[in-house]
C-alpha cells in the first residue's frame, strides 16, 4: 500500500472524518533533507472530524500524530496538518 | 526516576529566554523550510527569539521531541509554554491570534 493510502486508512480508521485528503508533497520538497527519491516522504494532511471538537490546535495535531507514530518514526519526513470540526470546515467555505 | 538530562537544558532555555524556537539550522541559515517559515514569521513580527539548532546535538533533537510530546521540528516556546510547530503558528499569524497571544504574554512586537 502507498504511504499516502495507509495514511488515509489510519486517519479514516480513528477519527471517521467527514473529509480528510492527503497530498503527497514530496516533488515540492526535491532535493531537501530527508527527501529520496521515489517521493512518499513529505506530506500534507488536511483533516475535518468532530473528534476535534473543544480540542486546542496543539491537542488536535497531537492525536493525529499519535495515529500516524509508526508512519511518523518511519518513511513519513515531514507532514503538514490542518485539523478543522465540521463547523470551521463549513465556516472556512462560506 | 530518571529524568532525561536533556529535560533540564531544555527547562533552563526555554524559562531563561521569553521566545525560544527549536529549529533546523540557524535563525540567519535554516536547513530546512518549515524552520524558515517560522523565523520569517517570527521576524516580521520584530520579536527577539532564541533559535536553538537541533541538528548540531543529537541527544536535543530526540529529547526536545519527548520532552514536548511533539514529533517534529521546528517547536516554539513562549513563556515556556509549548505553542506548536509550523502550521499552528502559521494559521495563529493569519488570524492575529498569535500577536494577540505575544502581547498578552508581555513579548515586544513591531507595532502591526
């Protein structure tokens, strides 16, 4: 499975989101540290899930981190977050 | 109980300087963009900040992240409170949380 789907997997798996995307951003991140080739290093995370509901900005990214430890200790070099409940999601668009 | 004794140099750094940004590379030569992202931010507001560069010591760069439960690098310390990495402070400087935020803690800003 590719880094980005076992990603989507875990994230679907633990906090049932309402969307969630993940971009591999590897190609941005060309020839910077941690970056091989073959890409699945760099990735970004943009997640909307009322598990994040009461939950600061640093408690949020917490518990993504924690769902993706293994990703995180592996392949996974960097990963940019965005953590929205429903209700800023919806706010975001209007 | 034995506490990591990098626990303590981080203690000391981060209760002896208001501002402290644990990044790769130096404020002036940041290795790494995210790191730059914050500096730049972190500049532009004219606050005066500590940069601590993790990849000269290998014992900081694994003891920063146990010691703030946070994988990655860069992390910003205000006060000597844990305030996130990049994407936080990021999306806190969009919405002026971040100004407000250092103004309430007493750090000197540019006037915006």
């Amino acid at each position: 499975m590719r880094v980005a789907d076992r990603i989507a997997d875990k994230l679907n798996r633990r906090f049932a989101p309402a969307e969630v995307r993940v971009i591999d951003d590897s190609q941005r991140h060309h020839g910077h540290a941690g970056w091989r080739e073959g890409g699945e290093t760099h990735f970004k995370v943009e997640i909307v899930s009322s598990v994040f509901a009461g939950q600061s900005r640093v408690a949020r990214q917490r518990l993504v981190y924690q769902a993706l430890t293994e990703e995180l200790a592996g392949p996974v070099h960097a990963l940019e977050l965005k953590t929205l409940t429903p209700e800023e999601a919806a706010g975001a668009k209007a | 109980m034995s506490e990591n004794p990098v626990f303590e140099r981080i203690k000391n750094d981060i209760s002896e300087n208001d501002v402290v940004l644990y990044m790769k590379g130096t404020p002036i030569f940041p290795q790494c963009g995210f790191s730059a992202a914050v500096v730049g931010v972190l500049t532009h507001l004219g606050v005066k900040f500590k940069g601590i560069n993790i990849l000269e010591d290998a014992a900081l760069r694994q003891g920063i992240k146990e010691f703030s439960s946070w994988p990655t690098i860069p992390q910003l310390y205000v006060k000597g409170e844990f305030i996130g990495g990049c994407d936080i402070v990021r999306e806190m400087y969009q919405s002026g949380e971040l100004q407000q935020m250092l103004g309430q803690k007493g750090i000197q800003t540019k006037a915006a």
